[in-house]
C-alpha cells in the first residue's frame, strides 16, 4: 500500500519533518490560521467618511461587506488625521450599530404613561398638522409699533451641531420660511 | 487655556505632541491637572473664573516691557487709533465703561467711538432688551463718519488705544495676577515670557481654547483678552499662530456657518431685526459697510433670498425679504424654556441634542417640555431629553407625575453618519464630505429626509391657502431631486444651492461672483466657491501624503479654500515674509499678485504700496497693509467701538458665583451686563461674603472626559466606550476630601440651591486647592456625561447649575459656581424635593 | 530562519524566529492615555466589553489586561507635592451644619508652593500588551498547538484549536494570556494576525493618535528605541527601555516598552523569567522513560504477538 502524505497534511507530527521541529509554529498551524482573510480585504468596499464625534474631523474608512459596515477605522490619506482615531472614533462601528439603537417611531400621548408604535408617514402628517396648527394659534403678524413680524413664537427647535450642513441648511431654509425664529443649537451651550 | 486638548480632541493633539518633540513649550493653564497637563512642558493651575486677569497679566507684562511686536502692532491693529474722548475706562470708574445703564444692565456705546466717528446706526437704537447684539450677526462692526479715523502712528497720544490699553492693564500686575488667580508670581512670570520670547518674527504662538472660555458671564471677553496679546505678539494670520476654538462637535461649526442659530442666517448675515429691518435698504444701510468686504452685504442677502425664495424673490417684492421673519430681542434657548413654561411656546424640535443633560438647570428645562402642547426628538438612541416624562428626576423625586404631563411626544430615529452623504464642517473651516455606506434600518431617517418631506407635507396641506401669512412657505424653493427607496433628497443638489449658481445657472466659484440684481442665488456667501465647476469640494481627497504640508486639496476650507484666515499677516508690511522660517503668504513683485502656500486673503492684485484713494469703496478703501479685510478698517481691533455688549476692553469680573471678591474692582463683582434669569425655579447661589454663601464654600466645574461625548447619547450606549468610564464621579483634592470627610472611591452629594446629585469620589492630587485674597479655595471637578438612559448611568452634573449667560452670545456659566459637598448618597425620593427646598430658603 | 541559540545554563532548547520579526515599541513618553488603542483592539477583534466596574484607580477602569482587553492602559498619578492640611498639626474641624458658618475653615492654607516644571508631577500612562516572548511560556506548554509562533514571530493563539485547557493561563510570566469567558478559549493579544496577513498594522498601532505604539521590524524598532532613549533622556532622566534585552529572562519581548518609571510601577514584573525554563531537562528525562517505557511495551507486544 503506498503511502499518501497528503492525507497527513493535517498531522502535526509530519509537519514536524519539516523545519519547524519544536511544532510551535507552521507546524501547528491550523486550516483557519492558514486561510485567515482580514474583513478589511474581504469587505465588498470601502467608504469614504468623516468621524461623527468631536470636531478634528478624522477621516474615517468604512468597511461594507454585505451591506453591512464591518469595520470603521482611521483614513490614513488625511492630512488631518493621519489614519489615527482615538477611542470614541473607534468605536463608531459599534456607536451605528449599538442594539440599543432605536429603529421604529415612537409616539406618547397627553397624558399618556408609556410609548405607542406609530407608522412613520402618519408621524410626519400628524407633525406637520401640529406645526400649522400651532402657527397659526401663534402667529405675530406686527409689533405694538406697527413694525413687521411675520412670525410665530409658539415653536422652536434644538439641534444641529451633529447634523450635516445641508440639513442645518435645510432645516433654517424650512423654519424661516415658517416664520419659525427660535432655532437654536449646541454652538450656544 | 480653557481647553484639555489631549482630552477632548486626542486626534488634533497628534500635533502637539509633535511640535513638543520638536521642541515647541507646550504650556497648560487650568484649573485641573489633566491629560494635557501630564503631556504639557508646563501646567499652570489657576482659579476657576480668572482667566482674563491672567491673560490681562500677561497683556500688562508686554506692554510693561516692551515685548510686543511692534510693526506688526503699529501697522495691522488699531493701536494708532484715537477715541473719543468722552470715553472713560472701567478701570477708573469702579468697574464700569462710560455709557452703562444701571437699570438696564447694558451699555450705550456712543463713547466708545474712534475719534471723528459716528456711532454705527444700530447702536442707539433699543428694542426689546438685547437689540444691538443680535442686530450684528456674528461680525464685527462697521464705521461710519470720517474715514480715515485719526491715528497716531508713534503710539503716543494719551487716548490712542495703544495707550488705553497701557493703562487700562496696569493694575494687572504679576502680583495681582498671584491675588486673583492663585498663580505664583514667577510661574507667572515664566509663562509671560515663554510667550513673548516665542513670538516675533522668527517664532509664533498659538493658544488652543475651548468651552473653558465660553462657558462664563464673560466668555466673550476671555476671547478678546487672548485677541489682545495675539495681536500684540504679532501672531494672528500667520502659521503657528493663531487662537484656535476647539469645538465639540463634527459640525457646531458648519451649524454656525449655516446657522440654526436665531439671529444669523447663513454666512453670518444677521437676522432681520423688527426695530431696524423693515426693508432691505434699511438692513443694508444698517448691516453693510463702506469699507472692507461687509461693503456686499446686498449682493450676499439678495442672492441667498433668491436661493430661499427662487423665482418668488424678485426686484419688485425686494426679493422677499418681507417673508423673513423679524427677532426683536433674545430668543436664545434659555429665553424659549421660559417660554415654554408660559405657555407662549408650545411646539419644539429637538435634533441631535439632549438639553435636559447638556444645559444648566435641567429640572427647569424637564419643566418646559412638560409645559408644551407637542415634542418632536429625533435621535439615534432614547435620550434623556424624549424620556423625562417617564423617569426624570422630578418624576422620582415626585415633583411631576406623568399623568399629569400633557406634552404630546413624537420619538423619531434617525440615521447616523454611515446612513447618508453630507459635509461636516471641521474646527478649522474645512468642509469634508460624508459618503453615505449602507442604508438605515427600519423608521430610521436621516434630518434632510426629515425636513425636506415635512416641508413638501407642510406646502400640500397648505397649497390651497390664500392666507398672506401662508405666502412665505408656499413660496419657498423646496424642490429638491429625490432617489431610493425612501426618496431621499439628494445632499449634494444642496451643497450647489448653497455654493450658489450664476445667471447661467452654473455653479458660481467665489463669493465676488455675487450680483445684488438678482442674478445669482446662493444658499450662503462664505461657501461660495465649495461646488466649483460642478465639483463638490468638500469631497476632495487627495491624500495628505501627496500634497505639502497646508494640504489645500484635501476637503474645501471657508472662504475660498484660505486655510489661514487673514493671512495677508504672515508678511510684513512691504510684502515680503516675516522671516524665511514663517513665510506663508507674500508679494510676487514680478507677477504683480500674492502668493503663497494658501490662498492668499486679501485682494490678490493690491500691493503692498497702495493707498485708497479719495472716493474709494468697500475693498478698495483698504491700503495694501490692512490685512484684517473683513474689518471696517482693515485692521485688528485691540479695542472694539461697537458690536460688543459689555466692554471695548475686557476686564477681570468674578463669576455669577464666586467664593471671593473681585480684587480688582470690589464695587463690581460680576460682569456689569451678565444677562440674568432670576425666577424661582432658577435661584442663585449666595455669592462672595453674602449671607448664606458659607453653605457653598466650594467651586465647582464641569468637563468632559476622552471617554465620552458630550452627554453620552452616542458613548454611554456603546459598550466599548461604558467600560472605560462606568460611572459618574467627582474628582477633588485630598485637601478637600479631608476637610469634607470623603472617601475615595465612595459616593459624595454635590449640593446647590439647584439640586443635589451624587457622583463617585476621585481624590486626587491633580486637583489643586489654591489660596486666593488670603483664602484657601477648593474646586470640585464634574464630568458632565451621565444621564438615566444608556449602559451606564449617574447623575448629571449641569442639574446644579443656574442659568446665567453672557451677554453678547447667551452663553450660560457652567465652568466656575459654587457648591457644597458631603459624603455619602444623595436623598431619593420626596426626601429629595424637601431636601432642595431646604437649600433654597 | 534565524535560531535563537539559548546557551543560558538554564535551558538549552532553541526557539525559531523568523528574520522579519514584527513587533511593538510603546513609548510611553508619547501616551495621552486616551484608549484609543483599547477600543480599536476590542472592535478589531470583536471582543466583548469587560464589566462596568468604577475602580477609582485614576482614569483606569479595565483594570488588567485579560480575555477580552487585549490593550490596556495603566494610569498611574505621581505628584509628589505636600498634602495642605494633611500637614497641619491642628485638628480639621467638623463638618458644618447646614446653616453653620464654615468660611473660617477656608481661612487655613491649604495651598502649596509653587509648582515648577521639575516637580509639577506626572501622570504616568502607558498601554499594556502581550509581549510576545522570544522564549514564549505559553507556547510552551500548549498541549494542543493551539498557540503558535506565527510567520511574524508573534504569539497567537489558534480559537479553532484552543479546548480551553488553561495550561497557559499560569504559564505566563505577565498575566497576559486568560480565559475568554463567552469563548471559553484561552485568549490574547495576536498583534492582530489577520491584519498582519494583509500587511495591515495591528489595529492599535494604527489608531494611536501620537504612535506611542509603534509597529514595524522588531530590529528596526529596537535600533530606533535605542535612539529614542538617547534623545529623551535629558528631558525625562528616568526613562528606560523595558523589554528591550535579548538576554533577559525570556529572551526579549517582541513587544518593548520605553518606561519612565521602574517596571512595577506600572505592574510589570522586574525581571520576568520564562516559566518553562527547566522544562528542557524535565523533557529529556520524559523522553527517556518513555522510550524505555516504549520499548517495554513492544517487546510485551512482540511477545503477544507470538502468542
């Protein structure tokens, strides 16, 4: 019967016939070891982005695979930050995908004592009916001296400083087509 | 100072850490011993509030010593500049500038005045309060009257600024400087000319700051103060120098720029204001200047009308500026929670923002949401801010029940950075572009689906209105091109409309491309120049490794890609560079431009020789040597006439709550002008020697620390980021902890009029008590990241603090007031509610 | 393939490292402390958070290196001024009432002098990690092969090998490797293996916003430590390489340190000595028995067979 070393390829011991006779390395190297992909290679692409949190504004890599974001690291091409990320930058993957993310409206009546499931386009009808409404209820057309207005006081609105600037865009484009002059953002606090 | 770069920012630090290996002093002045302490050359401890008396110390010692760089003084400040001489200085008036009303708590700033000058149109006027502030914008002031102003250009007139300046900082002496900020003398002395000896022709100096400077009753002038010795020192627009704002958030700076802020709109232009903007000539006359670059305010409003309002805004209706609705005073977002409690504001949209965490007092804030007829909060994650109904402080404390609170609540997730495309605009002006990688999951959306479908519902309901008032928003140019399964709104169509189109409709490449006719458009002027040639700059990337060291193809920096600001600086008078070592930008006399490593800011064919002629107008009026163009007068303002609220020059107050008194001027403790909110649900610490200030002997300030962000939406639900720093804490000296029983390791309650909360007790030598005025004074350091939602939760440190703020920019005081703390846990409970009234009587 | 020829009395086994051995150099004297390199490890390598414990160790919460932290950065606080009134003889007073005046307490000098550069103190900072011993114990001990020296010289273990045995949990010198609790694997630093494949940089050193941790040619990094330390020495006279000698007690770490304080300051062992370092003899004399043992056995067999 001949012998088939190949058989064998597994087997530490033959492995061991070769130089690493100690069988502390290739030896011992296992199927999973040998054929190890990093998800960065794997990935389907990569892309290009900017860190959400302070700032610096690190370049950020973002590895899709699946369409799914598997890995988010330091962009080595910016001049800013040189591929470099600090502990908050790196742990964005896990910050989009925390599982205590909120994926579904929530909605909680007057008075109400817990949260109720809304469908998303009715929560945006039912929004803009609050705002008309409540604009029109507060509408301030002239001042005590005559001079213009041409607003509601009775709205306001918070928030911009992580939002994009065309969505700050957006949104003071929208509010002051409103007559809506309380917008405010973290740049005040 | 005022800022823990290693903390806050450890990326951006990369870069000093590396100018330290390269033999740069890197020196922190701070109340804590903190990451960047432990990296810096030197660490500085100073009291908590006494910022300006330092950097008025160290403004004092150049002067004193003839350390400042004086061409740079006499040619690029207004140094040389006269006022007028009905003006009289704080200094020799207990603490008050010439001008200030007592009953009003603000100033008329008609003495203020460059010699021979008018005061600006808008600075007499008084309308609600607050009116000249936020009738600026964000932009320093015109002139108007005799031009040039007159000038001394030896520095020697007695009401020239340089020599006001002289004496209003005398009195800040080193040994002062040791009395009010528990400085040593000679470490004083140290850092005095550590400065001046980095600076000068061959050398700058950079200062770094953050929220440690704005979050006072006088934050704007701590800025100001820094201005000062940068200006003296010769070390604006030039590299390595500079006073860099170190912001918080991936875009607080695009937000200003684009503002959702309520008295700008975008590109700093400021809100129309009822009292004086009834029409666009009278914002024009008003905001516009003669000289310097303010001189196209029309061609910057009109053409943002036309991108607001389209083919409605035409020359017949003024381009629409009557749609703009007016401000008529402060309606900041302290000013809308009270609002809110009054019932006057019902609506609010919370975006990306958890005040109930991150605003001082926020049992008042949880108080004004309970008071509103309807909520919007859209987040990534359920914050504190959409769920106090249910388990605020108040709800366990029993103060409020939740079925007694009427806010009708809509929760809607949103979609984060990898969930769609847009730009970001850094802390140093520079726009980089998002892409988007995957797409939300579920309800999640990002803020421009939000907005954008909320307009087109808004318009259909409203499409058959004949309302007058309805016009504005049904005029609106809201059609943008969708895509996707979610129709998404296409982010880049929005970054055209906001780098603006010409007359062609093609993208416009520079704001001087702008037209007061009403044939261009453009969404904000200092972007202008971001969509090029139909390029989005904001998206460029050429790696950092193959470009020089400014980088210039790398994202798109305001304006018009100037990576310095005011860079002209970086060159002497006649042109060329300062020095071979710090050349930046300079005079090409044979190709008859600037150039440089950047974009030059200035008019890149005026040299160095010119003078304006008679009859000049808006940049023209600048000499070859004004390099700060923005300015009215094409220099650096040492003193500023108009557009500050509380002072030409800063002056060392104490905070609202301040265990001690103001050493320099005892008849003014606080900033004069310090905007108040005194109401029963906001009460003050008794302050100084008061009566009742004995129960808060203590300073306290809150921070943030490398492991979390901001109030912990987007760190305290990440497990990786909860693990490092699990808990609350306070951090205190030893000499505290003695003197209050406190255990390391164990719980301690903080305790104010406000609130009391509890936070694990870090003893530490890294807090240092200092001896002020013949007191030992002990600060409490308060991570202000903690919440009631998330992995990990604590109590949340801005509960103690009232709402007081700046005057100029509303800016509340979370970085020194006082406190009590006690070993051991907080009450719970309705113990808790007595306890608090028991702090308040 | 080059021999690490150990001719200590101690042990005569060899140990194989490849020539282009990788390794870390953590400069200390660059560490903000900020983690980066904690978190970007644990997403990495998709480990599991580590508990939420408060441990009021300075800025340290993660405490140790283990199954799931794989970087970890110590925080130790060094300010060597006075105490204020620790010092005084007179006794603190109480602690007030509410209503009690307690402003004379602040009337005490609880400060201190003035804190110059030379004794402002420090807070020392440095990130932890496998070391990757030339003369690696728990290589030694695997019985499975689970761990291996990898074509980096790295020391990595094998999860699809691993059955969790635990021999090389008290192997090592360090404390570094441990049980990973959701895998029940042993469970370590593997200088990011996968990563090293692809000619990635381990993603700690990648992420380190001011490269205290450096990654490169184990010689190079050696060479450029030796510099290091040359030029930093005026600036912080107590720095000192750790790690960095091919002749101390496990033959030279393939991940070093440049220290600014004595190894245990930081809760290294001093002098780490390979704990399988008599097992060379221990083996012969095995191996031995076993062959009498061996040929025992055959010759019973030989003689069954016969049967």
């Amino acid at each position: 019967m001949k012998l088939d070393i190949s058989k064998f390829g597994r087997w530490s011991l033959l492995k061991q016939l070769g130089s690493d006779r100690l069988g502390l390395g290739a030896a011992v190297q296992s199927q999973r070891s040998a054929t190890l992909v990093s998800r960065t290679r794997s990935a389907d692409r990569v892309v290009k982005s900017i860190c959400p949190f302070c700032a610096v504004g690190c370049g950020q890599n973002v590895y899709v695979k699946d369409e799914r974001v598997v890995q988010i690291e330091g962009d080595p091409d910016s001049p800013i930050s040189r591929g470099r990320l600090c502990p908050k930058g790196s742990a964005s993957r896990q910050m989009v995908q925390s599982p205590r993310r909120e994926f579904k409206v929530k909605y909680r009546r007057p008075f109400g004592t817990e949260w109720e499931s809304l469908d998303l386009d009715r929560a945006v009808d039912m929004i803009a009916d609050r705002v008309i409404a409540t604009r029109r209820q507060t509408w301030q057309d002239r001042d005590e001296t005559g001079a213009l207005l041409a607003r509601t006081m009775g709205i306001g609105s918070l928030g911009g400083a992580t939002l994009d600037n065309e969505e700050n865009y957006l949104m003071k484009k929208l509010y002051t087509g409103l007559g809506i002059v309380q917008v405010e953002n973290q740049a005040r606090i | 100072m005022g800022s823990n770069m290693a903390e806050n920012h450890p990326v951006g630090f990369q870069w000093v850490v590396e100018a330290r290996e390269r033999g740069a002093e890197v020196i922190h002045i701070d109340p804590r011993y903190t990451r960047t302490s432990a990296i810096a050359t030197m660490h500085v401890p100073l009291r908590v509030g006494s910022d300006i008396a330092f950097l008025g110390g160290i403004i004092n010692y150049i002067i004193a010593n003839g350390r400042e760089f004086r061409p740079y003084v006499e040619h690029y400040t207004n140094a040389a500049t006269i006022v007028d001489e009905r003006f009289v200085d704080a200094d020799t008036n207990d603490g008050v500038f010439s001008g200030f009303d007592e009953a009003e708590r603000s100033y008329d700033n008609a003495s203020w005045q460059y010699d021979g000058m008018d005061p600006h149109p808008s600075s007499g006027q008084r309308s609600g309060g607050a009116a000249r502030g936020e009738a600026h914008g964000a932009h320093g002031a015109p002139l108007t009257g005799s031009a040039p102003p007159h000038r001394d250009p030896t520095l020697q007139h007695p009401r020239c600024i340089f020599q006001l300046l002289k004496k209003h900082y005398a009195r800040y002496t080193p040994e002062m400087v040791a009395n009010v900020c528990g400085v040593p003398e000679a470490q004083f002395l140290a850092v005095a000319e550590a400065l001046c000896r980095n600076s000068g022709a061959e050398r700058t100096t950079a200062f770094a700051y953050a929220v440690g400077w704005t979050h006072h009753t006088t934050g704007v002038q701590y800025i100001r103060a820094a201005a000062i010795v940068q200006l003296l020192l010769g070390n604006i627009g030039r590299p390595g120098g500079g006073i860099l704002a170190l912001r918080g958030h991936a875009s607080i700076q695009g937000s200003t720029d684009i503002p959702t802020l309520y008295n700008i709109l975008p590109g700093y232009l400021p809100m129309p204001h009822a009292a004086m903007h009834q029409s666009l000539q009278h914002y024009v006359d008003t905001v516009s200047s003669k000289t310097g670059y303010w001189g196209y305010t029309k061609e910057y409003m009109v053409s943002l009308l036309k991108a607001y309002y389209g083919d409605a805004a035409t020359t017949a209706n003024d381009f629409g500026f009557a749609y703009l609705p007016r401000i008529d005073g402060d309606h900041s977002v302290f000013t809308s929670i009270v609002g809110m409690i009054e019932k006057k504001v019902r609506g609010y949209f919370i975006v990306g923002e958890n005040p109930v965490i991150g605003n001082v007092n926020g049992g008042m804030h949880r108080k004004a949401l309970a008071s509103l007829d309807w909520l919007v909060v859209r987040d990534l994650f359920e914050i504190e801010s959409a769920s106090f109904w249910y388990d605020g402080p108040e709800i366990e404390s029993g103060v409020m029940k939740t079925s007694e609170i009427g806010t009708e609540i809509f929760f809607l997730p949103a979609a984060a950075h990898t969930e769609k495309s847009g730009s970001f605009t850094n802390t140093q002006r520079l726009l980089q572009w998002h892409h988007q990688a995957v797409e939300p999951q579920g309800d999640a959306r990002s803020d421009l689906w939000f907005y954008y479908h909320l307009g087109v519902r808004i318009r259909e309901k409203l499409r058959d209105s004949t309302d007058p008032r309805d016009r504005a928003i049904l005029d609106l140019a809201w059609t943008y091109p969708t895509s996707g399964t979610n129709a998404d709104p296409d982010s880049d169509a929005i970054l055209r409309e906001i780098n603006g189109t010409g007359a062609d409709g093609k993208e416009i490449s520079s704001y001087t491309d702008l037209r007061a006719d009403g044939s261009t458009s453009c969404g904000c002027w200092i972007y202008a120049g971001c969509y090029k040639d139909g390029i989005n700059g904001a998206a460029r990337r050429k790696p950092g490794s193959e470009q020089d060291w400014v980088a210039r193809e790398w994202g798109w920096a305001w304006p018009a890609n100037r990576r310095i600001l005011y860079n002209r600086a970086s060159a002497a008078p006649d042109g060329t560079p300062w020095s071979e070592r710090k050349k930046y930008v300079w005079w090409d006399a044979g190709q008859k431009k600037w150039t440089g490593y950047d974009e030059p800011d200035f008019m890149l064919h005026t040299p160095p020789d010119y003078v304006p002629p008679e009859g000049a107008e808006r940049e023209e009026t600048l000499s070859g040597t004004d390099p700060f163009i923005m300015q009215a007068d094409g220099v650096g303002w040492l003193f500023v006439p108009d557009g500050i609220e509380d002072g030409p020059l800063p002056v060392h107050y104490e905070p609202q709550e301040s265990p001690v008194e103001n050493a320099l001027h005892p008849a003014r403790r606080g900033n004069p002008a310090r905007q108040f909110y005194d109401r029963k649900d906001n009460p003050y610490n008794p302050p100084g020697d008061a009566p009742g200030s004995d129960r808060f002997p203590f300073t306290m300030t809150t921070y943030r620390i490398t492991e979390h962000h901001t109030t912990g939406g987007m760190s305290r639900n990440v497990p990786y980021l909860s693990e490092l720093q699990p808990e609350m804490f306070c951090e205190v000296s030893p000499e505290l902890a003695e003197l209050r029983g406190l255990e390391h390791g164990g719980y301690a309650t903080i305790v104010t009029t406000r609130s009391a909360i509890e936070a694990r007790v870090m003893v530490t030598k890294r807090m240092r008590p200092l001896r002020i005025d013949g007191r030992t004074v002990y600060d409490v350091g308060l991570p202000y990241h903690w919440g009631s939602n998330g992995i990990v939760t604590g109590d949340a440190a801005n509960e103690l603090f009232a709402i007081v703020t700046d005057p100029n920019v509303h800016i509340h005081e979370t970085k020194a007031a006082t406190c009590d703390i006690r070993p051991g846990r907080r009450p719970r409970g309705a113990v808790l509610a007595t306890f608090l009234e028991a702090q308040r009587t | 393939m080059k021999t690490f020829d150990d001719t200590a009395a101690t042990a005569q086994a060899t140990y194989d490292v490849p020539e282009d051995r990788m390794g870390f150099f953590t400069d200390t004297t660059l560490c903000i402390g900020c983690k980066a390199c904690e978190v970007a490890c644990k997403e990495w390598n998709e480990l599991q958070e580590d508990g939420y414990n408060f441990t009021a160790e300075s800025y340290d919460n993660t405490s140790a290196l283990g199954g799931n932290t794989w970087r970890h950065v110590a925080f130790i606080e060094q300010l060597p001024r006075p105490v204020g009134p620790a010092n005084d003889a007179e006794p603190l007073p109480p602690i007030p009432e509410l209503d009690g005046g307690v402003a004379s307490l602040l009337d005490r000098d609880a400060s201190v002098g003035p804190m110059q550069f030379d004794t402002m103190g420090r807070w020392l900072m440095s990130s932890d990690v496998c070391k990757h011993c030339t003369r690696a114990a728990c290589l030694d001990v695997c019985p499975t092969g689970a761990l291996v020296r990898s074509e980096f010289g790295t020391v990595v273990v094998q999860d699809d090998v691993c059955n969790g045995c635990g021999y090389c949990v008290p192997a090592c010198p360090f404390g570094v490797i441990a049980e990973q609790p959701q895998s029940g694997h042993a469970a370590k630093c593997t200088m990011c293996y996968d990563r090293l494949r692809d000619g990635e940089k381990p993603a700690c050193a990648k992420s380190c916003p001011t490269e205290s941790i450096q990654f490169g040619n184990l010689d190079e990094l050696r060479a450029r430590a030796d510099e290091r330390l040359a030029n930093v020495v005026a600036r912080f006279p107590t720095a000192r390489l750790y790690g960095n000698d091919e002749d101390d007690g496990v033959g030279g770490f393939g991940a070093f340190f440049l220290l600014l304080d004595k190894p245990h300051v930081y809760g290294l062992p001093p002098d780490p000595i390979v704990t399988t370092r008599d097992l060379p003899s221990i083996w012969r004399t095995t191996a031995y028995s076993a062959l009498a043992l061996s040929l025992l056995v055959v010759t019973a067999s030989i003689g069954t067979g016969k049967a």
